[in-house]
C-alpha cells in the first residue's frame, strides 16, 4: 500500500497574481489524501497546475497536520479543513466516510473551565 505524498505552501503562485497562499498537493491519493477529488495518484506536474484552493474565498493556509492517508489544514482565517481516509473518523466530520475534497470542521462551542 502507498502512502507517500507531498505537501508545498507558497506565498504566491509563479506569476505572482494571487496574494494568499497556496497549497500543492502530489502522490498517492489511495484515500483521496491529496485533496484533488479523486483517488488517483496525482504527479508532481499535474499538482503544480492545480493547487487547493480552502473556503468560499481563497485562504492562506497556516499549519498543515498529515497522518498516512488523511490531511488537515488551518486557513489564516482560523478554519479547518480535512480531507482523505476517515475510517476511525480522524477527520472529525462526523462520519467515517472518505473525502476527497477539502471539508470544513465544525467545531462545538468551546468551553472553559
């Protein structure tokens, strides 16, 4: 079973017309881990002409979490984002279903003690 992917955060694309940041995801996508909507693996060529894109406006991502076949990000908006294998649910979404696209956490109230 593959397992590798690959990861790259840029301030700006190549062109420098994109002021967020980018996330480029390459590899194996067994699970879907790479984001791109399909389980396919996903060549580093292919990845560089098509990066994430979080959120209903383009966020900056700003931590990024990998297990072997899921990913989480933080967006600089203080959203979070999973994507890939949830079979033991460590997407946090509620269910235990593969996503291969990006999906929001939604967090409960948070409490204080």
């Amino acid at each position: 079973m593959k397992k590798n992917f690959q990861l790259l955060l840029s301030s700006h694309c190549p062109k420098g017309t994109f002021n967020g940041g980018l996330l480029i995801v390459w590899g194996c996508g067994e699970f879907g881990q790479h984001g791109h909507g399909h389980s396919e693996d996903v060549p580093i060529g292919d990845a560089l002409g098509c990066p994430l894109w979080l959120g209903e406006v383009d966020r900056m991502v700003v931590e990024v979490a990998c297990g072997s076949s899921h990913t989480m990000v933080l967006t600089d908006d203080n959203k979070i984002y999973s994507w890939g294998n949830s079979n033991s649910g460590q997407l946090g979404v509620g269910t235990t279903e593969t996503s291969p696209h990006p999906r929001p956490l939604h967090l409960g109230s948070v409490v204080r003690y």
